[in-house]
C-alpha cells in the first residue's frame, strides 16, 4: 500500500516554524472550553502528542493493510483506505488543509478511528487484535481537540465507510469454526493484546482526559 502522499503532507505540515505555536494555541482554546488553565509545558506536552498522533497514521494504515490481507479482509480493508486517502487529499473537509497543522488534524482522526474500528470488529468476534496498538484512548482526546459538530460529522464519514465495506459481515464469516483454524496459524495477528498505546498520560491540566 503506498503512502507517500499521505507522509509528504506530514512531512510539509511539520516543517513549518509555526506549527507547534498554532497547536499550542489550539490547545489553549480547547482548554478554556474545558475549564483548564494549561501552564506552556502542559501546552508542549499536548502539541507533542498531536505531533506523534499524526505521524502514527502512515504506520498504522501499512500495519492495517497487512494484517487484515492475511485474514482474508482484503477488499474490506481496500475500501476502507480507499476512502482514508480520498480524504486526505480533499481541500474542502471537514476542516480546511488551508489551515496548516491544524487542517491534518481530522485527516489523522479520520484515519486513526477507522483502523481502530476495523480492529475492534475483529477483536469482538475473533478475540484477537487485528494489529498491536490500541488507538482508543488517542483516538478519544483527538476528538475532543477537534470538538463539536467537526468530530460527529468525522464519525460519520467513518461509520459509512465502515458499512460500506460490510466490514461486521466479513469478520462474522471469519469467526466460523473453519476459519478458527486460519487464526491459529496467523502469526502476524496478536491474540495477546496491544503492544502499545499512544502516549496519552502526560496530558494533564488540558481539560482532555478523564480524571480531571
């Protein structure tokens, strides 16, 4: 699967001077929305991680693509990225590639949250992880850093792409007791649990995880 696009577009968005500043900016908008009072290593922390949320995107869609084309879920997870990088390379998203990092942000989202469900599909009904990283928590603060109505609009557009790549019927028809078989032979499908999670513990004092 090629992603060159996709990188050259993170690659340009990094190389601007300006970017962590708008993101830091953003993070301070976002904050207030939450009643957060963020001091400027807090702000540091949370334009990292949307730095390192970004950059994931390239790396997990190859992972994505590979795992589930050994599982027997290659036109699914055609159709799924097919519409991943339509999106990416659409001017007039949900919001504007104009607007610098910031316009990469629901690309990434878009991204993330659909290899994350295709992931949870599989895990439900197969008990393994389609790939070794969970994105659920990322996936959760990128959302309320994009905020209403710009993130139910993005989970829309995912939830559609995912019917229509009939995504619950084909892990259904892999759960048959024939295809357990198939698993248990797979060892680039993990049935151990996430290796990893995106770094989401030093986000305090934005407003943005669960126990402030």
């Amino acid at each position: 699967m090629e992603t060159a696009q996709i990188k050259s577009m993170i690659a340009a968005q990094f190389a601007d001077p300006h970017a962590a500043t708008d993101l830091q900016e953003l993070l301070a908008v976002v904050a207030e929305r939450e009643g957060a009072k963020p001091d400027h290593a807090q702000l540091a922390r949370g334009a990292t991680f949307i730095y390192s949320y970004i950059e994931q995107v390239p790396y997990m869609l190859t992972v994505a693509w590979t795992s589930a084309k050994s599982v027997g879920l290659e036109a699914e997870i055609e159709s799924i990225i097919t519409m991943v990088v339509s999106y990416w390379i659409e001017d007039d998203d949900v919001i504007p590639d104009s607007l610098g990092i910031i316009g990469l942000l629901d690309d990434a989202y878009c991204s993330l949250l659909s290899m994350q469900t295709m992931s949870d599909f599989y895990q439900l009904q197969t008990g393994k992880f389609l790939f070794p990283d969970d994105l659920t928590a990322a996936n959760s603060i990128m959302r309320k850093i994009i905020g209403e109505p710009y993130a139910t609009e993005l989970d829309n557009i995912v939830s559609k792409a995912v019917l229509d790549a009939n995504i619950k019927e084909a892990v259904k028809l892999l759960a048959s007791p024939e295809k357990q078989r198939l698993f248990e032979n797979h060892a680039t499908i993990w049935n151990h649990g996430p290796v990893k999670e995106l770094e989401v513990d030093g986000l305090t004092g934005l407003g943005l995880t669960e126990d402030e």
